[in-house]
C-alpha cells in the first residue's frame, strides 16, 4: 500500500535483508499479537493448526486490550517459536504477509498520524536501519512523497496540544540546529538544550512579547557569532562529573535480559574498570575523558553525522516537541539517551582500544533492542531528578564543550 508520507532519506532506502540479517528481530522479546490478526489466528482454520500452540495469553492489564495474547518463545534458545533455522518465518513462507501481526509486519516502522498527514521512522534496533543512520550522512533528509506501508500500519495519533503552530515551530529550528555541521555536535545539543529551556517560557505564555519565530532566529544569529562558546567555557569550569557518576552507577546495576545488549554492557564495564565493588569515582570519570580524546573525538571529527542523525531520528519519532506538553522534560530523555550511548561507546572503546563505524553500528542496534525492553532509561531519569540533575546546566556540564 503506497501513500503519501513524510519521512527521512533512510526510511526510503530501508529494505529488510531477511536470513542475511546478523541479528534478526524474532528473539528475546514478547510479540503481541493485535486483536484482529488474534481473531484470524483462531478462527481460520488452515492458521488454527498453525498458530494454536504458539500463542500465549497476555494477562498484563494495560498491555491486554491493545496486544490479547503473545506469540511463544522457545524457551531453549530464546527465538520467536514461529522461526525457521534459516531465520525465517515458517508462518510468513506458508501464510504470506497478510498473516503476520501488526507488530511483526510494522517493526521497523513508527507510524504517527499528525492531523491527516503520516510521519515514518524506524526504530535503530534493527541493525539495517542502524547501519543506514550511521553510514548517510544524508540519512534525515525529510522529504513528503509517496511510501510503500506495511499491510496493517499501526499510526499512533499525535494529539493536538496547545500552541501547535509555535511547537512545529520549534521542531523545525531544532533539526535545523542540529544539523548545523559547523560546529561539534556537543555544542549543537548544548545550543538546543538552552533553546528548549527559554522556549518552555514563551509556550507557558510567560513572555507575550516575543514570538517563537523570532526566538529561533534569535538563537540562530547567536550561534552563527558564536556567543554560545563563551557560555559553554565558562560551564566546563564547574564540571563536577556528577551526571557521569549517575549514569555510570546506573548502568552498574543494570542487569539486561537482553544478551547481546548484556555483552556490551559488559565490555563498556571493563573498559572503564568497573567492577560493582564499589561505586564508580574519579578514576572512571577520568577514563572517560581518556575515551573521549583518544577514541571518541576522533571518531566524531570523521563522522560527526552518525550520532547526530540517531538524535535526530529520537526527535522526530517522539515528535518532539509536539507530542510533550512538557518540552524540557522530552528533551531531558532525547538528551539523557544520547549521553547513555556515549558512555557505553567510552567504555567499549577504551575495553577494544580503538573505536569504529562497525563498532557504533553494532552497539546501536543492541542498545536500541536493550534499552527499549528494560526500564534503564526510566531508572536513569528518575535518579536525576532525586539529584537535580536534570536540568540544562547539569546536562552541558556533561557534554564535552571545548
Ligand atoms: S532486524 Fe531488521 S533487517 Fe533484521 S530481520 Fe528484522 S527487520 Fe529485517
């Protein structure tokens, strides 16, 4: 089904590379099965014999009316039940398309409908769509043109909040900035964490003189005479490590189910030497800045896209700063996420010494898979805020400015 769609450069390009995948979506994760496609599983009876033994009741109340039941894993090896050993679906082979469930028929996709018009992203935890987003620089090139759907698109519906044309504003002046390669990406999300900051005051309508239009365009200005530069020198001064030690004390205690994202914790541990022990301290805090300078800085001067476009891609499918009625709070997660992802880069690449394209490709995909079917995030966020750490301030002491 092919319908008009905004969507980035990479989601035109995106193809599933099937059996040739190096880590395919059918394990580790419960797929729920929508109630229509349920209804076919039990009622047709060339899919009754099929699909009676693979399907498990969901009991989970919040999760029930949306996904009634689960499809099984196996229990000895983690993989979706339905899986061939070739890494196919036997359920697709036999059944075509048209049998599979909303969810195994979107993934990688994220529908949103904002008014009549569909927005598509992917989701990073697909390694194809990992490695399109690291490998383009062009990857987020947005362009509005027809797009070939799933069979059953699951749209989530962005509602309408309140100061429409001024968040569509924002988000506009936000990719903008972020893709302003002139400068360190570092810098571009400091720039834009400040822009959110005064653009929550202008959306509580505490400053009715100002309007977003000429807010961004002030923001622009300042960042072409380079007025942020100062402010950033004058941040790094009293960079206390604190936001650091939070995450590095959180990923300490994670214990992920997924194993892949479990082997990347772990090297990024023993890159940092962290034991669990004890709490990590200045010593790590110190590896990270020798990750950062040896590795990760280095990497960033080649390929500065390849992070920039993962955020990006966050903010378009949150549809930041639409769909939040608290902007400084969704940008916190887009933020927080990002810092994540560096930390674990740091770690892996002190752990291996070097640090590369495959390297991010890899982690990116499993921390995609990893972070979205765990509560790390939620963990993470919740520390801050007992610290008050989640604010501007504490989030550019963490970048690395100069
Ligand atoms: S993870 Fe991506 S490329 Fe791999 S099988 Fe799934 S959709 Fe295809």
């Amino acid at each position: 089904m092919s319908h008009d769609a905004l969507a980035p450069k990479y989601v035109r390009k995106f193809q599933c590379t099937g059996s040739k995948c190096p880590d395919n979506c059918c394990h580790s994760w419960n797929v729920g099965v929508d109630p229509e496609t349920l209804r076919g599983y039990r009622t047709n009876p060339a899919l009754i014999a099929v699909m009676q033994d693979k399907l498990i009741d969901n009991y989970d109340l919040k999760t029930k009316e949306s996904s009634p039941a689960y499809i099984k894993l196996n229990p000895q090896t983690g993989k979706c039940s339905l899986q061939e050993e070739n890494g196919l679906c036997s359920l697709q082979k036999r059944f075509g398309e048209d049998a599979l469930c909303a969810t195994c028929d979107n993934y990688p996709r994220h529908y949103k409908m904002l008014g009549n018009d569909i927005t598509v992203t992917l989701t990073e935890s697909c390694p194809e769509v990992a490695k399109l987003l690291i490998d383009d620089p062009e990857a987020m090139e947005l362009s509005f043109a027809p797009l070939e759907l799933s069979k059953k698109p699951h749209a989530s519906i962005i509602e309408e909040q309140e100061n429409y044309a001024d968040r569509y504003q924002l988000l506009q002046a936000l990719l903008t900035l972020l893709r302003h390669r002139n400068i360190s990406l570092e810098m571009r999300l400091f720039i834009a964490g400040l822009l959110v900051q005064r653009a929550q005051t202008l959306l509580e309508g505490d400053d009715n003189e100002t309007s977003m239009q000429d807010l961004c365009n002030l923001y622009f200005e300042l960042t072409n005479q380079g007025y942020f530069q100062q402010q950033a020198r004058e941040l790094q001064k009293t960079n206390d490590g604190a936001l650091g030690l939070v995450i590095l004390n959180v990923l300490v205690q994670e214990k992920p189910n997924q194993h892949a994202f479990k082997e990347e914790l772990k090297k990024a541990l023993d890159g940092l030497q962290i034991t669990g022990k004890r709490p990590a301290g200045e010593e790590q805090l110190n590896k990270l800045k020798e990750a950062w300078k040896k590795h990760l800085k280095p990497f960033y001067k080649k390929q500065s896209y390849a992070l920039e476009n993962l955020v990006v891609n966050w903010l378009i499918r949150d549809m930041f700063p639409i769909q939040r009625q608290n902007i400084q709070d969704g940008w916190a997660s887009i933020f927080v996420r990002y810092l994540l992802l560096r930390t674990l880069s740091s770690g892996i690449a002190l752990q291996q010494k070097s640090f590369e394209k495959q390297d991010l490709i890899r982690l990116t995909y499993r921390f995609g898979r990893g972070v979205t079917h765990s509560s790390l995030m939620d963990k993470l966020m919740l520390e801050l805020a007992g610290k008050d750490l989640k604010s501007n301030v504490a989030f550019a002491r963490a970048l690395h400015l100069n």
